[in-house]
C-alpha cells in the first residue's frame, strides 16, 4: 500500500475544495473617554487663556516695563553666578565625601556619613537664615590653639595663642552666607549622588587595575569616575536645576541682589506686587528651560558613548567567536 504525500502549499494558496475565507472587517476600538478628558482639558486652557488675557490684575505692560531694568538683570546674574559656584563646590564636596564614604577608614566613613545626614535632613531655607545670623555666633573669625586662657599662664606666657582674626561682619556678607548654605547642602546630596556611580562600575575593573600597580587616586580618575560619569550627569543635571531655584530662598537672609528680592523689590515699592511675582516665573522658567536643554544634550553625548562602547564590546565578541 502506497502513501502519497502532497507537496507544501505556499501560504495563502486556498485549499481545493474549501471554500475561501471571508476578509476580516476589522472594527476600530472606540475611547470615548479620551475625546471626553481631551475636551474639558481644552475647555481648561481656553478658561485659563481667557484669564491670562483679561484680568486686569496680571498688569502685562507694568510687568513688561520692569522685569527687564538694570536691577533686576543683575539679580539674575547673581542667580547665575551663585548657582554655578554653589554645584561647583558642591560636586567637589560631593566626590569627597562619597570617596570617603567607600574607604575601610571607619573615621572617614563617620564624619561623611555625618556630614550627608546633617545637610540632608535641615532645610535649605533654615541653613540660609542660620549661616545668615552667624554673626550672633562669633564676633570674630579666629584661627590659633584652643584653651590657650588656660595652658598659656601655666607655661608663663602673656597674651593668647590666635594667629590669625578676622570680624565677622566683614567676612560672612550676604552672598558669603548664601554660598556657603547652598554649596554644603548641594555636596551632601552629590556625595550620595557620585556614591550611586561609583557603586555602578564593576569592583573587577578596579581590582585589574590595582593588580597592574595603579594607585588608587590614579584608578579612581582614570577608571572608575569617568565610568561613573553615565549614572552621575542625569540626576546631577537634575540638581542644577533645583539649586537654580532654590538660590530664591536666600533672600530670607537677606541677599539684596538676588533675582528674587529685586522683583519683590519692584513690587513692593510700587504696590503692584503680583505682577513682578509673575515676572519670577517667567524668568525662572526662561533659565530653567535653557538649562534642560543643556542637560538633554548633555545626557545624550553620554548615551551615544555607551552604544558606541557597546556597539564595539559586540563586535569583539563576535570575531572572537569566529
């Protein structure tokens, strides 16, 4: 008894015999509820258009007149100016403290871990108004031995051990204080920031490069932080910009040239006060704006590199395998 087997039929060829199958009427699915949110979100936009437009209380040609003067432009370079200063300090407090956070030295690793805690935990506005009122503190900034009122006359000697004094008052100025607020609060949150890098990158590759006879400043600049740099630039690109805001906190010091304080300024003395603060957020989101733009490409450098280094790991893996 012979068997017959038929040939494969291409896909698609109807059968001999069967009759061909109807075309499927494909029906779209319908959401009424999108085009019903959709709706009452333009509703919302128009409402608030309308606002924008009419209520005299916003006063357009006011704004406009005064959130451009001289005073105010130099409170945004003092904005510009104590934000670059402040994440500058801050990064290099911020590789410091993580450094020390990951050495074997239990010192170390206390008085970082102390440091994150402290500046972590206090407002940025309280440590504004407290580096602000240090003053109250210390008349005098003085450097010398401590106790010297009382090891001094034992030894026979007059006068005091200080080498160095400074006032107070003529060193820890209004934008001094601010600085100094907003940089230490800005390096504990980068330590914990550059820590996550630092404990992305694969301990082997630190190890190998110890074996080699590398030292560990050398490993640490030349391995380990530029490969840490791809978890380190988006959340640090993200504190840049929380710090730019934040710089309006210091005009509860006060700081008189900050952005902030010159267009409260203008609107109190002129009584129109809601229109300048209208103005602060126009400008803010203007240098905002500029500034995710910078972090956008700035992160995208740093993705394109690690395609490129994947793109090449894949091809090494490949002809070795040939």
């Amino acid at each position: 008894m012979s068997t017959t087997t038929e040939p494969p039929r291409p896909p698609g060829e109807p059968v001999p015999g069967r009759p061909e199958p109807e075309p499927i009427k494909a029906v779209p699915v319908r959401y009424p509820g999108r085009w019903i949110v959709a709706a009452i979100l333009l509703v919302l936009a128009g409402m608030l258009v309308n606002m924008l437009v009419t209520n005299d209380a916003f006063d357009w040609p006011f704004m406009l007149d005064n959130m451009f003067t001289e005073p105010v432009l130099v409170g945004v370079r003092t904005t510009l100016i104590l934000t670059v200063l402040c994440m500058a300090i801050g990064i290099l407090l911020g590789i410091i403290a993580a450094v020390m956070r990951l050495s074997g030295n239990p010192i170390l690793v206390a008085m970082a871990w102390l440091y994150t805690w402290f500046f972590r935990a206090v407002p940025r506005l309280v440590l504004c108004v407290v580096f602000g009122n240090l003053g109250i503190l210390y008349s005098h900034l003085e450097f010398g031995l401590p106790f010297d009122n009382y090891w001094m006359p034992w030894l026979g000697f007059d006068g005091d051990a200080r080498f160095f004094s400074v006032p107070m008052n003529d060193l820890l100025t209004a934008f001094m204080a601010a600085f100094l607020a907003l940089a230490l609060s800005e390096g504990a949150y980068m330590a914990e920031i550059v820590r996550a890098g630092l404990l992305s990158v694969d301990k082997g590759q630190t190890e190998a490069a110890q074996a080699l006879g590398m030292s560990r400043g050398k490993v640490l600049r030349r391995i380990t932080l530029p490969q840490a740099l791809r978890v380190i630039v988006p959340p640090s690109g993200n504190e840049t910009i929380a710090l730019l805001k934040d710089t309006s906190l210091v005009s509860a010091i006060p700081l008189t040239t900050e952005l902030f304080f010159q267009l409260q300024a203008v609107g109190n003395r002129t009584f129109n006060l809601f229109p300048m603060l209208v103005a602060a957020c126009l400008w803010y989101l203007a240098i905002t704006s500029l500034l995710m733009v910078g972090q956008y490409f700035l992160e995208r450098s740093f993705t394109k590199g690690d395609r490129q280094a994947q793109t090449g790991v894949k091809a090494m893996q490949s002809k070795a395998g040939a």
